[in-house]
C-alpha cells in the first residue's frame, strides 16, 4: 500500500496574492501530491499549505516550493506579527498511513539536504529530527528570529545542520523536521474555579512532570462559565487521549469537580479516537491496519 | 467528495476455475471500482467478491457480473451445500463514504431493474431495499432454494420486485438490496457458564425484544473455558457497539460475572469504534466527516 505524507509548510506571505497564487501552482504541479488546503493571514503576513502525497511527490514538491519561495520572498522587507525567521519558514513532514514518523525524519532529512545543496539555505532540524534536545523545540530555534538569524548562528550551539553559518540573504533560515500529527483535546469541568483547570494541566504537562506527549492548559471558556483543561496531543500513540482524560476524571474528584465533557478541535487522525475505543472497549488484539475498513480504500 | 459504495456479491461457483477468472476479469474491467478481495468455496460451490467503487461504476460492475454469470452458470447443474437461487445469489450494496443507506437502496433499485430488464432474471429487493417486512431477511427470501423457486414464485407473496413469475432457466432468481455495513463484534465474560451468555444474548437481541441492530448468541470459547456473548452488529449508527457493551457489563452483575475482554472479528468501519469513543470522552458536537482526517484523503 502507498505511504501517505502529510506535509505543512510556511511561508512569510500573507499578502502579495501573486506570491501565494505561485506557491498554489506550485503545491499544484506535483504527481502524486494533493494540495489539501491553504490559508493566508494578512497581519502575520504568512501563509500556511496542508499538503498530502506519496513519499516521493511530498519530498519534490516540499523542495519546489521552497525554492519559489526563495525566489519571490524577501526577508529584509518582511513584516508580520508572527515569529520567523525564513521565506519558508519551517517545513514539518507528518506521518498518514502506513508510515513512521522515523521514516519522515528520514525524508526531512532528505529534503533539508537537497534545500540546502541546491538553494543555499541554511537548515535547522526540529522536533523528531532534530540533532539534539535544544532544537527539538521550534520556538527556540527560530528565536532572535530573521533579524538575529546572522548572529545566532554563530554562537557555539547554533551551527545549522545543513549549511555554513550564513543566512541566505533574503530567504534567511529554515526549519525542517518531522512530527506526529497534533490532536487538539479540551476537555471541560463543572467548576468556573480556573485554578482547579490549571493544577489539573499541570499534573499533565510533560513539562512538569506529566505526560510526555501532553502539553496543557488551564483555559476558562467564559460564555459557559467553566474551566477547562485544554491540551495538545504531540503523539497520540505515546500520549492516548483516554488516558489524559482519565487522568482529568481521577484528578478533578480530589476537588468534587467532575467532567461535563469535551471537544475535539479540527482534525484528528481516526486512529486517536479508535485507539481510545480499544481501550474503553477492552478489545483484545485489534489490528488497526488490518481491520479498519478505510484502510484498504486509501491509496 | 467522491461517494464510496461497497458491494458484495455472492455467485453460485466456487469451482470451475475459468469461470472465476471470467469473474475476475469482468470484476477488474471497469473504470472506478476496485476489486478489494474475493474468495470461492468448493464445497460451498460458491465465490464472493468485496468491490469498492464510485456511484456509476459499482452500478455497472454489479450488472456486467451478473450478465456474465447469467451466461457461464448453469444452476441446473449446481451442487453445493450453501443455501442458493441463481447464478448470482445475492447482491447488496453497502454505504462506505459520502454516501446514505438511503442512497444505496436506490442504487440497488436501478441495478435490479437493469438485470431484470435485459438479461430477464426476476429480483427480490432484500434488507433495506425491501418491498415489505418479510423481504427483509435473505434466508427467508432463498428459502426453497433454486429448485424450489418455480413454485414459489407462484405464491400469493412472492410475486418478484422486478420480472414475472418465472425464473429465468439457469440463472434463476437474484436478491439485490442495501445494507449497513455489518460488525462482528464479540464480548468475554470471566464465567464458564454458557447460559449466562445465552441469557445476556437473549436481552440484547432485537428479534426478542433488545437492540434493533443486533443479532446475539452465546457461545462457548472452548480452549479458555468461557462463555463469550457473539454479536453482529447490523447497523452500528442504529445500535452503537458500547451501548451493547455497557448493557453486557450491567447484565453481567446480576450474576456476579464481568467483562474480561471483548473482539472485533475482521473489518470494521472506522466509524463504529469511533462513534464509542465519542460516547465514552463525552465529546461535544463531534463532526465524523469533517474532522477526522482520513476522510479528506479517500477520493
């Protein structure tokens, strides 16, 4: 069966509509690769592509657009509020089906090196492919951002992994990695006491102590008056969504607070949900590849 | 997005090997439908075939197999120790994607009409499809077999959907109808005392007063000495699978015995299990088609 590869570059262009109608042709032109979707914001002035493709299209079209991009994005110019630091500014590879996250790693790397030997970009590898723990994460690569970009990298710990210790001059540096799919997990209490959705996230955190693949919040949702605990899934295989919720359930009675509910934001992976309904299910020996109708459709 | 329709249908030869071929060939002949499996029984006598396929294409690969069955079976000729009517036996439709059962009964109507209007074979419209409640069932439909078919179709009830009173000389009669996609879908309880599972089936089964969709026996899994309560689920949006579970786990009690395990046997539609899930995380407002993303990646 065909690995499937989900890819989510960004670019620093959110307003010039002939850039980001390129860059459309450009995710466009590619066998063997769909353009998923694509969404601009003017005031970060950057645009975000959901692609999705076989291992080779995913690799050649994820090049492709970056080297456009560094053909009609110029950095010296760019202005926008959200960080960054590179025409195309990360260039996460995402695991679909029948694929690991260790083989994106190996693609990341792949492309990284070709982005780098044909455009003259210096690259950072991030989260699962990075070179060690400081660059897993994005925001402390990408820190001191375009403009510190031409000092960052000569201090001892920010050699790139591809390149010299030199920006490309308008499309400065980007970050290339791979990632699990992101399941975006809220889950909300019987209480408006915020305090109690934040010592509950805590207790989750990989950060503090918890969770490895949870990162968490306390959030109130002022229309309803409650507090929820608001989560990331990072790795929903390492960090299942049950046992997060759970763990809300066991946590919130120390307090005589209950859960009322939860919400999944946008897109999930089905696996995350049929994952918990093997657990909630007790079933013995599932084989999700094998025994999930919609597996057998796909590619 | 592209509707997905699954048909499954069942030909009276599972021996003469150039016939199956013949089959094949006619099953992999046309454009946008897929051929995901198929199996023949010599002592059954009989072969099923799983296609997989857009709306105009599963309509025409169902009627070209039908055609070619008609004229390379001969159910004069026909042993076997599986129930059957003619050289098609059975042909349902099961929704897969973007589409309703609704939308497959009228898919399975046309293609009815098409094999009675050109090739001359009376049809019984089954399951979802059914002209009246007594149609519904297959077994009760095929009961008298082909041999049998002459005289019934004299009958005051079972006068054919499509076609006259007649069966066509070799090919017989056909059943063409919609169903949901079915689950087997099995619960383990820590006693050996078969009865408990049998009474448990009994409250669950729809035809003595439980679920609608589920059909339930109790069975005895002899190499771990306990009794198991096996269950089809026949429509899973119908009767949900934890709902049975949790009716298991309360009956149960009464008997001092628990739920030590459960399993799904072959496939299963994604769907199912994540329908549990949602029930058992609470979810709020949870959006099947729009928010899981495999279904943005099929067709």
């Amino acid at each position: 069966m065909a690995k499937l590869i989900e890819c989510i570059p960004n670019f620093s262009e959110g307003q010039n509509q002939e850039t980001i109608d390129g860059l459309v042709k450009v995710a466009k032109s590619v066998p063997g690769v769909n353009l998923f979707d694509y969404s601009s914001d003017k005031s970060h002035n950057r645009s975000v592509f959901t692609l999705v493709g076989d291992e080779d299209g995913i690799q050649e079209v994820a090049f492709q657009l970056v080297k456009y991009a560094s053909e009609h994005i110029d950095m010296t110019k760019h202005h926008g509020e959200h960080p960054r630091m590179g025409a195309t500014d990360v260039v996460p590879f995402v695991p679909i089906k029948d694929v690991t996250v260790e083989e994106c790693v190996e693609i990341s790397k792949k492309v990284a090196k070709r982005i780098n030997d044909e455009l003259n970009i210096p690259i950072f590898l991030y989260e699962e492919s990075a070179s060690n723990p400081m660059r897993k994460n994005l925001a402390k690569v990408r820190k001191g951002q375009f403009e510190g970009m031409p000092e960052k990298l000569q201090e001892k710990d920010w050699a790139p992994d591809y390149g010299e210790r030199k920006i490309h001059p308008t499309a400065g540096v980007t970050a290339v990695g791979a990632r699990m799919p992101l399941v975006a997990f809220n889950v909300n209490l019987d209480t408006s006491d915020l305090s109690i959705a934040k010592k509950i996230a805590k207790v989750l955190r990989g950060s503090s102590g918890g969770y490895k693949y949870c990162k968490a919040i306390g959030v109130m949702l002022e229309d309803r008056n409650i507090a929820q605990v608001s989560m990331n899934m990072v790795n929903y295989e390492g960090t299942p969504l049950y046992r997060t919720f759970e763990t809300i359930k066991f946590e919130a009675k120390r307090y005589g607070v209950n859960i009322i509910g939860s919400e999944v934001i946008g897109l999930t992976p089905a696996k995350a949900l049929v994952d918990c309904a093997e657990y909630y299910l007790q079933i013995e020996d599932f084989d999700y590849q094998k025994q999930v109708l919609e597996n057998h459709l796909l590619g």
